[in-house]
C-alpha cells in the first residue's frame, strides 16, 4: 500500500465517520419542518408512508439507504429534477434533514 493511499483511506474513513456523528446531531423536527417545506411537492415525506421508488418516499430511502449515503444525494443529487438545496440550506440543515430521513426507518 503507497502512502497516497493509505491517506486516501484514512480521509475517507474519517469523512464517512464525521458524516454518521454529524446525522445523529441533526435535529429531526427541524428536518421535518424542512421537508414539509421543499420536499413534499415530490417525495412523501411521512412516516410510514408507501414505499415508492419516482421519487423514492422517505420511509424508502429511510430503510435502504444509510445516513452517510443519504447526506451524499442531498449534497450531490443524482438526477438532474431534484434542486440542489445545498445552495440554500447551511451545514446544519442538512444534518437536520439526514437526522429526519434515518429517523422514518424506526
């Protein structure tokens, strides 16, 4: 293993580690008030709601996805008719929004 690798996994580690602290420090009612806000024109965003792929409902993305996958589509979405909110939502939303999403899988 070179050095630039075993660096390029230590960072990687390190960003997937800070990623899961920072989704359990999101606040869920927070995330909620944001969803309800710009999510739910496209996405059911209730909890227990159907699971639906075009777009994917959050109970969905909730069961399948990690919170480290899900802060990455919110960051970087991967189609191109989802906006990209993190041109308006600060750091801490979108923490708020990976802690609403992860908080539909109980």
């Amino acid at each position: 293993m070179t050095m630039r690798s075993f660096r390029y996994g230590l960072a990687l580690f390190l960003t997937v580690l800070s990623g899961a602290a920072t989704a359990q420090d999101g606040n869920v009612t927070m995330g909620q008030q944001i969803a309800e806000e710009y999510c739910v024109a496209c996405h059911v965003i209730d909890r227990g709601g159907p699971f639906k792929l075009e777009p994917p409902s959050f109970a969905a993305i909730a069961v399948y996805r990690s919170a480290e996958q899900i802060r990455a589509r919110i960051v970087q979405p991967i189609h191109a008719a989802m906006p990209r909110y993190t041109q308006y939502m600060i750091g801490g939303n979108i923490d708020d929004m990976v802690a609403y999403i992860t908080s539909l899988e109980d």
